[in-house]
C-alpha cells in the first residue's frame, strides 16, 4: 500500500509540472522541486507510523510459565540457641577453713556422692567430741530423774510422802529431757559441720574450671566457687522466638493449652558451630510465660539427649524448627521480585496479557515461597524474563519448553 502511495504522489508531481512548467519562473520550479522533494520523504514515514501495530505484536516476548498446584511443604526455621546442662550446680564450701584435698581434676566425670574437696576437718571434729560428750552427760542427767520419779510414785501411792515430792522430781525429769534434746541438737549441728568438711558431688556430671588450689582459704559467704558441676546427660537448648512466630505457632497447632500444642511439633534438629547437624533429635518442653519487653521475644526450650556426653554446657549452636503447610502452593523465588518490601509475581491473564500480583509468604521452602495470600491453585505465572517486563505485556507462554496457544485463563 505504501509504494502505491509513492507512485501516486510522483505521477501527480510530474504531471503537475508538465502542464505548467511553461509559465512557470525557475525560482518557482526550485521551490516545487523541493516540496516534491519533501513530500516524497514525510509521506512513507508517515504511512509507515500509522501501520505500526502490526510489527509490535510481532515482538511480543516468548516467556515460560507454570500453573500452581497445591502440596505439602515443610519449612525450616532457624534460631540461634545457647546450651546448658541439665542441671548446673556451683560448688560452694559451707564452712569456714582451708583446703586440705582435691580429689578430682577438671573435665573429669563423677558421680553423684563422690567425693570432690577435703577442707580441714580438725576443730569441727573437737567441736563435734564436746557436743556430743555434752549429750551423753545430759541423757545420764535423764536417766536419773527417771529414777526419781519411778521411786516416788509408789511411796506417794501408799501416802508415805507427799505428792507436792512427785511433781517436783517430774518437773526436774522435764527440765533433763529437753536439756537432752538440746544437746542432741547441738551434737547433731556439729556433726553437719563435720560433715560439710568432705565436699561431695550432688549430682552425677561434668567437672568445670577449679580456681583454688590445696591450701586456699575458703569461707561459707565467699563469692567464688570451688568449682562447677554440669549434668549434661541431656542438654537444654535455650532460643528466642519473635512474637509474629509465636503467633503463627499458637494458630498452626491444635490443643487449648500451651503444652498440648508443644506436643504436635515434630522433633526438632541441632546444627553445631562447625555447621555440622547433632545426631539426636531433640523436643521442645516449654515456652516462657512473658515476653521479653526489650526484644519482643519469648525464651523456648528445646531438650535434646547426651548420652555421649558431646555436648556440653556453655556450647552454641542452631536450633532446626520444622514446620508442615498441608496444601501449600509454592512459588519459585526466581518467579518473584521484591520490591519496597512487597513480592511480586506476573499473572498470566486472558490473552496472554502479564500483570503484576502482590503476594505474602509464611516462609520458605527450599528455593520455593510458601504463598499465604495472593494467588491459588490453578493460577498462570510467569518463571523467568521477567526482570522488565511491564505490566499489561502481551506475551507468548512456554510451558515445559513448549510455545502454549493459551495459558490464561
């Protein structure tokens, strides 16, 4: 159509001339010389803009695209947790003195009752022999107000004394029983104090760091402890979860109670400082009654079995916490772009037209998004290309590799 048009345009210019190129002056055929010139170049641009939709249609990009399923997907959360003990007990003196023996070394294993420190047994054991000599001579004290008041009750029963001689060897046998559970106590005091000299193991565990040697002086208030004792046959792993998490937790779960929800979460993994995963799996017990007011957190436990004594007190590691999306649809990470906070994904429409649909995720699984809102089973998106597309692009489907006649809907 376009050369038709020029044909047209040059036939008329020439015979233009011809008919009046005779009363023409030769500045006036200059200048239609020139307009001929013109025309002939504007003309063909211009057609050639007005036919331009044909050749845009022609560009329209070929992208790949998938339709979303729905599925199970598991997501891995991850905290940052420290380990403790299961019971960690310092080991302080209760008496004054120095100390006379140490019968462990640190890192060594002991069980509970073994004995760990001597401290100077000497003036407990003298205050000891003295509470206890005092004991003895308050019981014979005792015995022989029992004496009396055995003599006296038959004579008083027969009138041969007077009562008012009873009631007061009585009084005199009350007065020597509670001199006598005196001494007892004192004598059972001293014996505490003696005992406190053999400092034992309280529970069975790990040895940690002794600051004191044989011959330091160790009082019952000082600061410092003699030494720490761990029992690790389990280890408590101890993490901060956001209160976004611990609302998702609460909702995710089924039970009325913190701790019937505590039981339907799968067991949770360890990872090691070195990157390396524990060989137990571990639950979590509890969760804290309050938040942290300063983190906007809430401290959780998680308890994992140490029957090889690898872990220990005082170790970091990574709490694994898995989560299952029954009916989850999932969308590649390359498929989105993030923008101001916001995801973004491209739709495929009817008529292969792109737009941009906004989504929120629970999280992710693997390279995968786990979609909470936004999009649904069956939906079109495109999968890569998609770094400019525009909204509203009319494009050409790809799906496994193969051009699509139509993956709208």
């Amino acid at each position: 159509m376009l050369n038709r048009v020029k044909q047209f345009i040059q036939q008329l210019a020439s015979d233009l001339v011809n008919m009046n190129i005779i009363r023409m002056k030769k500045s006036s055929i200059d200048r239609f010389i020139r307009f001929r010139f013109l025309l002939g170049i504007c003309l063909p641009l211009f057609f050639s803009g007005c036919g331009g939709k044909e050749p845009m249609q022609k560009m329209s990009p070929s992208l790949p695209v998938i339709t979303l399923k729905a599925s199970d997907a598991t997501v891995e959360k991850t905290y940052s947790s420290l380990l403790e003990g299961k019971v960690n007990v310092e080991i302080r003196p209760q008496i004054d003195g120095t100390i006379q023996n140490i019968y462990i070394d640190e890192g060594a294993r002991v069980k509970e009752g073994q004995p760990l420190f001597k401290i100077d047994d000497r003036v407990y054991r003298e205050q000891y022999n003295s509470a206890l000599a005092a004991q003895h001579a308050a019981e014979a004290r005792l015995a022989i107000a029992k004496l009396d008041v055995d003599k006296l009750k038959p004579l008083v029963e027969n009138k041969v004394v007077s009562e008012i001689q009873l009631k007061t060897a009585q009084a005199v046998y009350r007065a020597d029983l509670a001199a006598v559970e005196q001494a007892r106590a004192l004598a059972g005091a001293a014996k505490v104090n003696l005992d406190y000299t053999v400092i034992k193991a309280p529970v069975s565990g790990y040895i940690g760091k002794i600051p004191l040697r044989l011959g330091s002086v160790v009082t019952k208030n000082q600061n410092a402890w003699l030494t720490l004792l761990s029992d690790i046959s389990e280890i408590y792993a101890y993490f901060s979860m956001s209160e976004n998490d611990f609302i998702r937790f609460r909702q995710q779960y089924p039970g009325g109670s913190i701790q019937e929800k505590l039981k339907q979460i799968a067991p949770v993994s360890l990872v090691l400082s070195d990157g390396s995963r524990y060989g137990q799996k571990g639950s979590i017990s509890s969760i804290s009654g309050q938040f942290d007011q300063s983190t906007g957190s809430v401290r959780v436990r998680a308890i994992f079995p140490n029957p090889d004594g690898l872990l220990r007190s005082g170790n970091s590691g990574k709490v694994v916490v898995e989560s299952l999306y029954p009916n989850a649809i999932l969308v590649p990470q390359a498929a989105t772009v993030e923008l101001q906070d916001k995801i973004f994904v491209f739709l495929v429409d009817k008529g292969n037209k792109a737009r941009k649909q906004v989504i929120t995720s629970a999280g992710t699984s693997g390279k995968n998004y786990i979609v909470s809102s936004g999009l649904k089973e069956g939906d079109t998106i495109i999968t890569a290309g998609i770094e400019k597309l525009q909204d509203g692009t009319v494009i050409k489907p790809i799906v496994n590799g193969t051009p699509a006649g139509g993956a709208g809907k």
